[in-house]
C-alpha cells in the first residue's frame, strides 16, 4: 500500500461538525476508491471515482456525504453534520484504470465522533 | 444474497498446518478476483490476485479460482503465528455500461495461527 496517502489519521470531530478526509493516489492511478469500516466488521464499498467523474456512489449515503476527484489535488470523502454513527476507520484504494488491476490501500483514517 | 460471502471465523488451525480460506461470489461475469490481508488496526495488503481458472501459487500462498462453482479460496501452507490476520476476498464485478468495474469486498475470515 506504498504510496497511497491519507490523511489526517486520526479525526475527532464534535457531533454536528464536518469531517474532510483526504486520499492522494499512488503515482500514475487515476481511479480512487472510498471504503468504510466499523470495528470488527468487513469493508463496505462507500464511491468509486475517476478524475472529475464519480463513477458509482451507490455504497455513499444519500445525506450528509459527498466525494470528489478534482483534476488536481486529493479525492476528498465530507461527512457533514456527523454524529456518532459515522466514527469509523475510512480507507481509500487507488487503481490505475478499471478492470483486472489491483487496488492498494492507504493507511486509512480513523474518524472519531464525541 | 451477498454479492461476496465469506465465513467470518475465526478459523484455527495449528502452527504449520495448512489454512484454507474460501469465498464465493454471487456475479457470474465477475473476472477478477484478489485476496488481502488485514492485521488488526492496519488497512488492507494484497496478497494475491487470480484471473484464470486453476492454481496460482506464491510462496507459501495459493490462490484457486473455479469460475463455473463461483468459488475462489486461498491456501496458507506452512502457517505461521504471524499469518493471523483477517483475509479479504475481494471480487470485480462486470463492467457497467461506462466499463467501469467496481470491486467488492468479503467481510473477510478471521485466521488465528496457534504455536
């Protein structure tokens, strides 16, 4: 999972605030990946995105989320107004197309709301 | 039906014995097919990736794919203490009509090593 990075990796946030997580991918992978994780439970898929297109948003809430991948910069996963139900690990994986490629992983952020 | 399924453990099995791991996977047309690995508190790490019916080994790792049984597995020979972990079966689903493949994960099986 070398290269793909996210940050902070850790988040507290109050309930009602917003949380901003950020995932670079590796060099040269234009495809990102945004997971959630509860504690001893499996990832569940949360958005895939290309550059500028968000290609399947059907694991993404339909309030309070949202996900881009500008042209420039870091895939960004918004959490608004959070409550307690959203303290989870979020993990980004990156590709660099579709298809039979492998995805890594970042280290994840650990998002925490008191 | 789950579109991936896994049995969540933990499964035990002795220091150097073999562990098998199964999954199965609901989308037929699915091609890609990968195993990760995940300690706990850390993100997952790709072990092993299988497009093709049959065996495919790497080190102490194989991966097994029968597309017709819509089953992968992944077997650990030699297992170690430092293999417990949970193991994420991960499948690629056909592309939809962009063709574009998402990638849905197992909720992974436990694997405990005992000395």
């Amino acid at each position: 999972n070398a290269g793909v990075m996210q940050n902070p990796r850790h988040l507290v946030r109050r309930r009602g605030q917003e949380a901003r997580l950020r995932c670079s991918p590796m060099k040269g992978h234009s495809h990102v990946y945004w997971y959630r994780q509860l504690p001893e439970e499996g990832l569940k898929f949360m958005v895939y995105l290309q550059k500028e297109n968000i290609i399947d948003e059907s694991g993404m809430p339909k309030e309070r989320f949202s996900a881009e991948f500008p042209k420039e910069g870091p895939s960004i996963l918004r959490i608004q107004q959070v409550v307690r139900g959203d303290s989870a690990a979020y993990f980004c994986a990156s590709s660099p197309r579709t298809g039979k490629t492998e995805a890594f992983f970042g280290q994840g952020t650990r998002l925490t709301v008191v | 039906q789950k579109e991936v399924e896994q049995n969540s453990g933990p499964l035990s099995v002795p220091e150097g014995a073999i562990a098998s791991l199964n999954c199965t996977y609901s989308d037929r047309g699915s091609q890609s097919f990968f195993w990760y690995r995940q300690y706990s508190g850390k993100s997952p790490e790709l072990i092993m990736s299988i497009y093709s019916n049959g065996d495919k080994e790497d080190g102490r790792f194989t991966a097994q794919l029968n597309k017709a049984s819509q089953y992968v597995s992944l077997l650990i020979r030699d297992s170690q203490p430092s293999d417990s972990a949970t193991y994420l079966c991960a499948v690629n689903h056909p592309p939809n009509s962009g063709g574009y493949q998402k990638v849905t994960f197992g909720t992974g099986t436990k694997l405990q090593v005992i000395p």
